[in-house]
C-alpha cells in the first residue's frame, strides 16, 4: 500500500472518529431551552414538544440532543402544528449549548361561540384557540340553553366581539367574519353598548344584542355594511326617544329602516 493512500485512509479514520465523537460529546449537548414571547402557550408545553424532538434522531442517524444537530426548523413546524397559536416560532442555537425560542402568536380579534365551546379567532377568522369552560356562563335570557361568554380580554385588555352560532365545527366565512369585525368596532363610537352577535343561517340576518336589552338587525350580504351602521346612528338620533321602548331595529332593507 502506498504512502499516499496510507495517509488518505488514515485521514478518513480520523474523520469518521472525530464525526463520532462529536454526535456523542457531552460537550455538545443541550443544556437550557429558553422561551420568550409566550402568551396563552404554556411554556412548560412547549418544552414537552421540543424535549421530544430532540428524543428523535435527525437523518435516522444524529441525535438531536446535540446542540450542533439539533433540527430547528422541523422543531418549529411542531409547534406551530401542535399550538395553532403559534404564528411564528424562531430558534437560535448558541456555543452556550442553550436553545433559545422567541414565540409570536396570532392577534386574538374575535371568539366564536356554539353551544357547548368557544374559540378564539385569528386575524383571518381561523379559530387559534379553545377557550376553557371557567369563562362560560349561562346566558339567563336563552333559559339556559345557550352558553356567553363575558369579559374574556385580549392582550390589549378590550373586549372581543363574541359572535355565536348554532353550530360551530366548520370555519367562519370571510363576509360573516369581515361584518362582525367591522360592527365591532363602528358600533361603540356610536354609543351602541354591544353584547353579543348572533348569525342566523337561515334568514342570513345577523343580530347585535345590546346591554339595553334591544337588538340590531343587519344583512352581511347586502350592499354595503357601513350604510345599514349610519342608518342606525340616523334613527336612534331622529326617531326613537326613548331606547327601552324597543325590542329591535330591523336594518337589512334597502332605503327603509324598520323597528319596534
């Protein structure tokens, strides 16, 4: 055997060895996750998750408690599909042997609830989050058949709209949840103390309960949701006198207001 090929065997022993070496290296191994930016993610869940990523081997071959294997961007994938409200999971691997997770979750704009659950909604009306049963109450004026939710905050600690409807497994559609959103926000500069919505599928008329205990109907589907808002402004202002004296005001037809 040659001198030349001597050394490149050598070389490649030595290689291999070294290879070895480091998957194994207790120098190398992970010693601290560090988790910033969770809200309503519990970080000890997240752990869970990332302690059995690393339980796994990258390539069927390297452990992925070596810092210098670990596969982060698998790890954030399995966060993001574990805790739907996970909008983005960056990791940073340090010469520390630490993994540091920084968690960014979706904006919270709305709940959705059915009868017996609840869901936060995200920015585009996906559902982020269940809610626990500890928040729901029992809604007095449905005898007890129907579930509210009150006082349930955001980060921003403002009240969310709550829409309910009957059935809640499918997602919201884009106009419902557009109509809902925009009713949140325009309805109290008009001092219209909002409760609650309720979309009735089958008369596709949707409700805005209010703390005064009359109601608000309007069309998502007709023309242009801001007109049926001002002509609400327009007849609390010009024709009732008195908001206890009403049960509704029905919006939903063009260039008439009706109310009771």
């Amino acid at each position: 055997m040659s001198l030349k090929i001597r050394f490149f065997a050598a070389l490649a022993i030595i290689i291999f060895g070294l290879g070895i070496g480091l998957q194994f290296s207790p120098l190398l191994a992970i010693q601290n996750i560090e988790i910033a930016g969770t809200g309503d993610t519990p970080q000890e869940e997240i752990r869970a998750v990332l302690r059995e990523e690393t339980s796994k081997r990258r390539l069927l071959i390297f452990p992925q408690t070596n810092i210098a294997f670990f596969d982060a961007r698998s790890a954030s994938a399995k966060l993001r599909e574990r805790f739907p409200i996970i909008a983005e999971a960056n990791m940073e691997r340090t010469l520390a042997r630490t993994v540091r997770v920084r968690i960014r979750e979706h904006t919270k704009t709305m709940i959705l609830a059915g009868l017996t659950e609840a869901h936060y909604l995200g920015e585009g009306g996906e559902r982020i989050a269940a809610i626990s049963e500890e928040f729901f109450i029992y809604d007095e004026t449905a005898s007890g058949t129907k579930r509210l939710i009150t006082d349930i905050r955001d980060d921003a600690k403002k009240q969310l709209p709550v829409l309910f409807l009957s059935e809640t497994k499918g997602e919201v559609s884009a106009p419902l949840f557009a109509a809902v959103k925009l009713l949140g926000v325009e309805l109290p500069k008009r001092a219209v103390p909002v409760t609650a919505f309720v979309y009735e599928t089958t008369e596709g008329k949707l409700i805005a309960k209010t703390g005064e205990g009359w109601s608000a109907y309007f069309d998502p589907a007709r023309g242009n949701l801001s007109d049926q808002v001002e002509g609400l402004a327009a007849v609390l202002s010009q024709e009732i006198k008195d908001r206890k004296s009403i049960s509704y005001i029905d919006l939903r037809f063009e260039n008439r207001v009706y109310f009771k």
